[in-house]
C-alpha cells in the first residue's frame, strides 16, 4: 500500500497490505524474513510474527534497522514469508525432571560429553 522509510535503530511495523483467515481453530501463521532481508540490514525483533486465527486485522510486519543509515521498503517489494502452522495441544505438568546424559549443559554443550 505504501513505501515505508525504517530509521538507523528504530523498529517499525510495516503494513502488507492483506487481511487473512484462518478457517481452522487449531492453526496460526508465522511471519518470517525472508533471507535477503539482512541485504537491506533489517531484522524481526522477535525472530517471527505469530498470527492468531481469531486476528482480523491487516497483517503487519515488525522490523528493525541495524545499520546508521535509512533504509526504505517499497510496496510490492518481498520482505516476508508466511507459514501456516497446526497448533498442537500439550499438557504441562510442574515438578521434576528425568535426566539425560547431557543433563543441564547449555550452548555448546552437545558432544562435549
């Protein structure tokens, strides 16, 4: 619908220009960057947008531009890749945990055992 000017550091929400429905209860969509956003220095915040199959509004992206200098997004220009995901019920139960070999290791930690 329109071009949209992203300041060095700001974050903005970028309107795309469509509404959807999810016709399903057990499904949403996420909203990815598509990889050659970095070539415009332009990041999702959150690393998706989740849309919840009640949202009616227009969909909207939220970005940030790391870099110092302004960066434009043009309409029509592809930003965004949308997928539709099922959202799986779980149950969650508050306690203990079993062990594994690796037990509570984090980043870098696989293989090191």
């Amino acid at each position: 619908r329109e071009t949209c000017l992203i300041e060095p550091g700001k974050t903005s929400l970028v309107p795309l220009g469509f509404k959807m429905e999810l016709h399903a209860t057990n499904l949403f969509a996420m909203l990815f960057a598509r990889s050659s956003l970095h070539k415009k220095s332009l990041i999702i915040p959150n690393g998706a947008g989740i849309i919840d199959n009640d949202y009616r509004g227009e969909v909207m992206m939220l970005l940030h531009n790391i870099s110092n200098t302004d960066v434009i997004i043009n309409w029509g220009e592809r930003i965004g890749q949308l997928v539709i995901m099922p959202i799986i019920p779980i149950s969650v139960n508050i306690g203990t945990v079993g062990t594994t070999k690796r037990g509570s290791g984090g980043f870098g930690s696989t293989g090191s055992y």
